[in-house]
C-alpha cells in the first residue's frame, strides 16, 4: 500500500468512527431498560471508550431475550462517572471488576477475566458472552430456543459449519511450523497432541457471541486446557492476544448439545442481508464504510420505538 493511499484509509477510518460516535449518543434519550425474565445472565466485558457501543448492544439484545441478570466485567478505565451513566439506563445491572477474576493458571488480559468471571457463574446459570462491538436487529430464535434447552451456541466463520473433534481441528491446521503461525493456528495445530481425552471437541468460532450452558466442571476445564498448552507452546507465547478465544471455542464445543449459529444470518458485516439477526462488527470491520453507523442508528429508533422490528 502507497504512503498516500495509507493516509486515505486512515481518514476514511476517522471520519466512519466519528460519525458512528456522533449517531450512537442517541442512544442516551432511550428508555431505562426494564429487568427481563428469562432464566441467562447476560455477561459482557467493556472498556471506557465502549460504554455508548455497549449500551446500543445490550438494548437492541434485550428487545429479542430479556435476561433476568446483566453483569458488565469493569475495564480498569471504568470509572465512577462510567458507572453512574450505565447504571441511569440499566438499573439492575451488576458491576464486577476485572482484577475479581485471576488465577495462577491463566493469562492476565486479553479478555480472560471475562472468561474466567463466566466460568464462576456457569454452576448456577445459563450465560450469554456479549460484546460491545455487536448489534441485533431482528428476532433471534436460534439462540432463545438454546437457552431455553441450555444449550450452546456459538458464532461460527462459514455456513454449514460443525464442531470437530480436536484430531480433525490438528490435521486441518496443517503443518506446525513454530514461530511463523498466528497463536490461534498454532493452538489448533498443537490442540490434539497436548494430552486432552481425544473425545474432546472444537469449533473455530468467535467469542463475541456465545452461549455457556450452566456447567459444574466449566472452569476445571478451562484450568485444564490453559495449563496444557502453556506447558506445550510456552506461557509466555500463551499469553498472547487471541488464547482467550481459542479456549472461549474450546469450552464451548465441548459443551451440552451447542450448535454454531446458522452464518451469516448471525455474522459480520461483510456478508449482511435481508436476512441477517445478528451484526459482529469486528475490528477490521468496524469502521471501513457506513454499515457500522447506519445499522446502529436503526437499531436505536427501534429501542427508541421510532420504527418497528423487522419481520
């Protein structure tokens, strides 16, 4: 890429960003947002510069599957004025801080508190992982009749895609070359031979949207699989960015009856139609064109009751 054509995606980048930032502080005229009654706890990990995407995610997620609890895992940057705003438009909501979820056998960061706070919740209830950077604009059946089965569920990359045991996971990510692989390949690769019950199970799918049924051995799994690929690829290439969501997929493949999300009615927006429910923007999606905007703009004038749910 030309110096010159590098400076053009940056301020396109730029201007995308600003203008979502300008739209989704409509977010801050729509109504407080009443406790639901289904039997999940809605979980989610925010960072400061996320509370307006966070509060625009959790209501256009509450319109479809209203949970009886909401707990946001605090960034350290949440401070008290963050707080006092969410808790304005989410009375019941449940902070916990970050720093409430370590343990010696895992990674600091990288969003494994969230994963780690999941897990002491998991005993008792159904949780539901929800990121900031995500929006829903219709009915979402599939994952209602999950958690109401408590079953798993995942966002997947491709259609028709389906768990694999950890053997078929190792063969399809080829060669390990060490050192010249993204860690989520490298894990993939190493997967089958770190000395995990080969009946275990794993989907490539995304931690930005999943489904935990309640589980009393969640987090002796996840103890389990940190450990064993620490001691295989080396704790300090584990603690790499992108671990937490190779162990989020692993937990949840191997989870009761968890199916991955029909793609791309649940997906990115790259692959948006008529038909979509549910938008992950993720990063390198975020802010490449008006998608981001647009769809986060409707989906307030639905909070708002503006405009109807789309059929």
């Amino acid at each position: 890429m030309s110096f010159l054509s590098s400076i053009n995606q940056r301020l396109r980048r730029d201007f995308f960003k600003w203008r979502h930032q300008q739209s989704i502080r409509q977010v801050l005229k729509t109504p407080a947002l009443q406790t639901g009654d289904m039997p999940f706890i809605l979980l989610s990990m925010v960072h400061k510069r996320d509370v307006l995407s966070y509060l625009v995610a959790l209501k256009s997620f509450t319109q479809f599957a209203n949970p009886g609890r909401i707990v946001m895992v605090c960034d350290p940057s949440i401070d008290e004025q963050d707080r006092a705003l969410i808790r304005q438009h989410v009375p019941h909501i449940e902070f916990r801080k970050a720093d409430e979820f370590t343990h010696p056998d895992v990674p600091r960061g990288g969003c494994w508190e969230r994963l780690l706070a999941i897990c002491s919740y998991s005993p008792q209830d159904y949780v539901v992982q929800l990121d900031a950077d995500t929006v829903t604009v219709r009915m979402i059946a599939e994952v209602i009749n999950a958690i109401r089965s408590n079953a798993g569920f995942v966002l997947g990359e491709e259609p028709k895609q389906a768990l694999m045991t950890i053997a078929q996971t190792s063969d399809r990510a080829g060669p390990d070359i060490e050192g010249q692989r993204h860690i989520q390949g490298l894990s993939e690769a190493r997967m089958a031979h770190i000395g995990l019950p080969v009946h275990r199970m794993y989907v490539r799918g995304c931690a930005g949207f999943t489904g935990f049924p309640s589980s009393g051995t969640m987090q002796q799994d996840l103890l389990e699989f940190s450990r064993l690929m620490a001691e295989n690829i080396g704790r300090q290439r584990w603690a790499s960015w992108g671990t937490e969501q190779v162990t989020s997929n692993y937990l949840v493949a191997n989870a009761q009856n968890t199916c991955v999300l029909p793609f791309p009615k649940y997906g990115t927006p790259d692959v948006m139609s008529d038909e979509t429910a549910f938008l992950h923007f993720i990063g390198s999606m975020r802010f490449v064109n008006s998608k981001y905007e647009r769809t986060s703009r409707e989906a307030i004038r639905r909070i708002s009751g503006l405009t109807s749910h789309p059929a």
